[in-house]
C-alpha cells in the first residue's frame, strides 16, 4: 500500500511539474508574474550620491531632548542596492538592502507604517504602484528592520522544438 501511495505521489509530481508548452503561470496573491524582456542593467554605478537619496524623520515625543526616528537611504557602489541608516532616539543601527532587479532602475519609496515609529522602504514597480519591502520600526526603545515581503525575477525559456 506504502508502495502504490509513493509511485502515484511521484507520478503526479512528475506530470505537475512537467511545463511543455511553457504557457502555464500560477500566481498568489503576492506574486507578480511579468512576461516582459527584463533589459541589461550595469552591476555598479558610475558614480554615487553621498547625499541621502530618501529621507524619513518624525520627532520623538518628549520635553527634555529634541529626539528623532529617522530612516535615512544611501546609494552604494552596487545599482540595487542601498545602505540604510536608522536612528530612534539615542539608538542607531545601519543595514544593506537589496531591491529586486526587475528589468529597470529601482525607484525606492518610503511611507509611515502602521506604528507610530515606523517606516515602511518599498519601490515603485512598472505601473507605479508601490510594493512594500523592508520595515524599519521603533519599539520598546529598541530599532529593528523587518522584511515584509520577498520579490523575485525568473527566467525562463521555451523547450525545444
């Protein structure tokens, strides 16, 4: 009986996953399936801003010292990715993100998020739309960035004919 269950599992394993016409896309609700010709992007720039190229700050609610959050985005030598440099009161921290190659300049955005200290770092996709990222947030007087949500480019191709 074992036997029989495990010939069949590998049979319909073997026939789902097996793609000959090549037309077949299966999507969630978070995925984003593009048919599109992805274009040839330099690895490195030729030159980088030493200026931040985004800037998120909010004051810190207090009587006695000027406090921020604050989210700040620098260019790299890397076209994709992007130092992030965090700030929560006296707390700071620094991290690398990498934005997903998908066939043009990465365009980053940054928003509030849902908590009062926090900021959510996204891009903008081909239509405009904004697809969050990276979470940056304060809490409990300690400074944490999280992945929200995870992108990705496939390549495939036809099978011969």
């Amino acid at each position: 009986m074992k036997k029989t269950i495990l010939i069949l599992s590998l049979c319909y394993m073997a026939v789902a996953c097996n793609n000959t016409n090549g037309n077949t896309k299966v999507a969630n609700a978070d995925s984003t399936v593009k048919n599109d010709v992805v274009a040839e992007i330099p690895e490195k720039r030729s030159t980088v801003n030493e200026k931040p190229v985004m800037v998120f700050e909010k004051p810190v609610a207090d009587n006695l010292n000027k406090w921020k959050f604050s989210v700040k985005l620098y260019e790299t030598n890397y076209m994709f990715k992007y130092k992030v440099e965090m700030q929560y009161q006296e707390v700071t921290g620094a991290d690398t993100i990498t934005f997903p190659n998908l066939g043009y300049m990465p365009r980053p955005v940054m928003k509030q998020g849902t908590d009062p200290y926090s900021c959510i770092i996204g891009f903008k996709d081909n239509n405009g739309e904004f697809k969050p990222y990276k979470l940056v947030i304060a809490e409990n007087d300690e400074l944490s960035i999280k992945t929200l949500k995870h992108y990705s480019v496939t390549v495939t191709s036809a099978p011969a004919k």
